[in-house]
C-alpha cells in the first residue's frame, strides 16, 4: 500500500536525484497491481456506493448514481465533493440525499484534518485529487489494522534521514466484521440524518394543517416504506393526478372489496348496526355500518337534523338501508337503548320476520357505570380521588417524585 501510494506521487527532480537508490529497490507498477488497488478501494471507500466506474475509449469515467451525471478523472476523491455539494472543480449533485451529503462532507473533512496535521505532502498541482485518492485509501486501509500492525513510514519530501512513526488513528470502526460496535460520530451523524427527515415531515403537517393523529393512520408508516423502498429520486404525485388517476384507482379497489364484503353477506347473513351521534354543528348524524365474517364495511352516513326522529320515522330509514343491502342477507340489527330506537326495532321485526333487534351492549354497560356513579359512596370516592389529582398536577415537586 505504501509503495502504490509512493508510485502515485509525483517527485521534483532533487527528490528523484537524493532518493535514486530508494526507488532502485521499488518493484515496478504493474497493471495487476493497479487493478488489484482498485478493486479494495472499491470495498473500502464508502463513496463507491454511490459512483459507478465506468471505461469510456480507455479511460476511466466516474457516474454519480443519484443524478446520472458523469466525469472523467479526478478520481473518488472528486466524486466526493460532486455528493457533498461542494462546488469549484465539479458540478454540484441536485438529487443527492441528505444523510448521503453530510456522510461525504463528514469524510472530506476527516481526511483533510489527518493531512494537514500529520502529513507534510509535497507534490505538484498535476494529478491532485490522483494523489488524494492514494492517500484516502491509505487511510481506509490503515484504519482496518491493529495499532501494533500499522507500518512505519518515510516522511516524503523531507530529509530522508529522519524518519517518523506515523499513526493515523482510525477515524470510522470497520463494517466488515458482524455485529461490530459503530462509532459515536457515525450513530451521531445518523440521528442528525433522522432528526432532519422527521422536521420535514412535521413541516410538511404544519404548512397543510393536518391533524396529528394522522400519523396513527396504518396506512402512514405503509407510505413511508414505499417511498424508502423506491429509493432516490422519487417525486410525489401531482395535484392532478391525485384528485382524477389515483382517487379514481382507490375507489375502483374499495369497491372490490365492498364487493367481496357482499358475497359473504349471501352466504353467512350480515349485521346491520347503527350509530347515532351529534357533531360540533349540533347536526343529528346516523351512520349505517354493516358486519360480516370477512370484516366491518362503511355503508353511508345520514343527516337526520331535519326529520322527526320517532319511531315510524327511523323504521323507514332503516328499511331503505336494508333493501340496499338485500332482506334476505340481514338476519341482525344493532341501535342504541333510546325508547325510539327500541320501538323502531319492533317496527323492522313486523315487517322483516328474518330480522331481529338487539341493544348495543356498550351502551347498555355506558348506561350501567352511569347508574353506578350516580350512587352516593361512588360519587363522594370519585370527587375525593379528583381532588388528589388536581393536587398532583399542580405541584411539580410531588409530580416528578411520582414520575
């Protein structure tokens, strides 16, 4: 490694003229030996991930896998400023990932710092980022080793008669071996990268005012999978194409399923529940849900502000619900224990002999607790215990003993 790092460098003609019977004991560079330098820098080098090397009229071209953009020389080292976005010498990538630029600004300023603190390089401007590329693989491969194995080296240009033990220490714990133990500045660079995902993903629910408890949606994390999944340089669906090509898909597959919902309902009977309940603009809303073997199906939801809600009135709903579903397929309905609901359920079973009436058992238990706090020794024990939390929450002392 060291002598493929001293065939890279380029030297002055002094250094050549003092140093003649050094070189004199270099083997010379062979083809296999470079090919060989390759391929470790490749399974080194994290940038690697993210290029692709590519042999165009015999010579090397590097594409960055991200943008598809590609550049001949320069080298890994290069490639490297092209994914941190830094700019002079090579184009800036635009679809570079986050954690993608910090890892590579993370990397240039970590060998840049063991350059200029324990190297003095002299070499000439022609073949640089060659050079830096030797020396980034030197790193890589230094880094690998155990202390006791890290090899004793020339200081180059310089006086060839002092010498001095260089110990470059390992800037990343090695990948290669399972189960090894990250280090700080690589679990510290990945919880950056997270944290700024998460901001932008809280950003994007605060410009749209989107309710928090959207992200308790199953079909959240599902989305996120997606689009990890595709990887790179995916680009979410347009305004129109939401509202027209996908609303339109979505509903196609929602149908399917109700209608998978409607040949369980022939063959094994379904249930017809309704749920009563009053919004924030006091408006009177029924919602009809059916329940079969196969799962819970939504089947529309009524505005019942306007009519009477006796019993007649709610035995006429119900019956256009279960004619949309088909008589013979309902064997069960389910309301509340109101006395209009409960006479509306005798109405349906004169009419629908098939069809039976039942209350719902969380109401009714609703109902029980209700009784039960109502009792004096429950409602005295009840205002006692609220009085104890009242006063645990307003002194942050005994609260934070407690936590």
């Amino acid at each position: 490694m060291e002598e493929s790092i001293n065939q890279d460098l380029p030297r002055n003609n002094n250094a050549e003229n003092n140093s003649a019977s050094n070189e004199r004991s270099l083997p010379p560079a062979s083809s296999e030996n470079q090919s060989q330098t390759s391929s470790v820098r490749g399974k080194t080098d994290p940038a690697w991930r993210y290029v692709a090397l590519q042999n165009i009229n015999g010579k090397p071209h590097y594409q960055c896998l991200f943008c598809l953009s590609t550049f001949g020389g320069g080298g890994i080292n290069r490639m490297k400023k092209h994914l941190a976005k830094i700019g002079g010498d090579i184009k800036k990538c635009s679809k570079v990932p986050y954690d993608v630029e910090k890892q590579m600004e993370g990397l240039l300023k970590e060998i840049q710092k063991s350059k200029t603190s324990k190297r003095k390089v002299s070499f000439n401007e022609e073949g640089t980022d060659e050079c830096e590329d030797a020396i980034d693989e030197a790193i890589a491969q230094e880094e690998q080793q155990t202390p006791s194995q890290l090899p004793t080296k020339e200081v180059v240009g310089g006086d060839p008669k002092k010498k001095a033990k260089i110990i470059i220490p390992p800037m990343f714990a090695p990948r290669t071996t399972p189960g090894s133990q990250p280090s700080l500045k690589s679990v510290f660079q990945n919880k950056e990268a997270l944290h700024e995902v998460d901001k932008r993903v809280a950003r994007w629910l605060l410009d749209c005012r989107i309710p928090f408890n959207a992200v308790m949606s199953p079909f959240f994390q599902d989305m996120l999978d997606g689009v990890a999944g595709f990887g790179p340089g995916y680009k979410g669906p347009s305004y129109d194409s939401l509202r027209v090509n996908l609303l339109a898909d979505l509903k196609r597959e929602c149908q399917m399923v109700v209608d998978s919902y409607r040949s369980a309902w022939k063959e094994t009977g379904c249930t017809l529940m309704a749920d009563g309940w009053t919004d924030q603009r006091q408006r009177t809303l029924i919602n009809f849900l059916v329940y079969c073997s196969k799962g819970l199906c939504f089947v529309k939801s009524v505005d019942a502000s306007s009519m009477v809600k006796n019993a007649s009135s709610l035995c006429d709903l119900f019956s256009e619900v279960i004619e949309w579903i088909g008589p013979d397929n309902v064997v069960h309905v389910v309301t509340d224990n109101a006395a209009n609901y409960v006479a509306a359920g005798r109405l349906i079973n004169k009419k629908f002999e098939n069809i039976h009436w039942s209350p719902c058992a969380a109401h009714c238990l609703n109902l029980i607790l209700k009784d039960i706090s109502s009792m004096p020794h429950i409602s005295s024990l009840a205002t006692r215990a609220s009085k104890i939390t009242v006063f645990v929450y307003n002194h942050t002392v005994f609260l934070s003993w407690l936590r």
